[in-house]
C-alpha cells in the first residue's frame, strides 16, 4: 500500500466509472412525472467552530 494518496491516480478511475453507469444524472423510479422539491440551506456564519454535527446535517441533506 502506498505511503500518500494521490487523488489523479484514484479519483479519475472512479470518476470515469461513474459516469459511464449515469450517477451523476438526476432521475427518479416515477420517471419526469415525480415532483421535485428543494431543500433550503442557510448561508454559512461565523458564530462558531465547525463540529461533527455539521458534517451529519450536510450529510444527511446530500444523501436526500
């Protein structure tokens, strides 16, 4: 196992696949009849330090 990651080696393999089996393109089991929705997300602010629970929220709306 390499010492350091090197992202060109990894992430480009992965991309590539990615794209050729359509993940990145938006679609739904209802087809274009599905209704869309929105999630608003607040600006960033600076009232504080990043924490764990930021990344769990932002995960969670990723993943909706």
């Amino acid at each position: 196992m390499d010492k350091t990651y090197d992202p060109h080696a990894i992430e480009q393999k992965w991309y590539q696949a990615w794209e050729a089996n359509g993940y990145f393109a938006p679609h739904t089991e209802e087809g274009d009849n599905a209704d869309s929705y929105c999630i608003m997300i607040p600006p960033p602010n600076v009232t504080g330090t990043l924490h764990m629970g930021h990344a769990f929220q932002d995960t969670i709306m990723d993943a909706l």
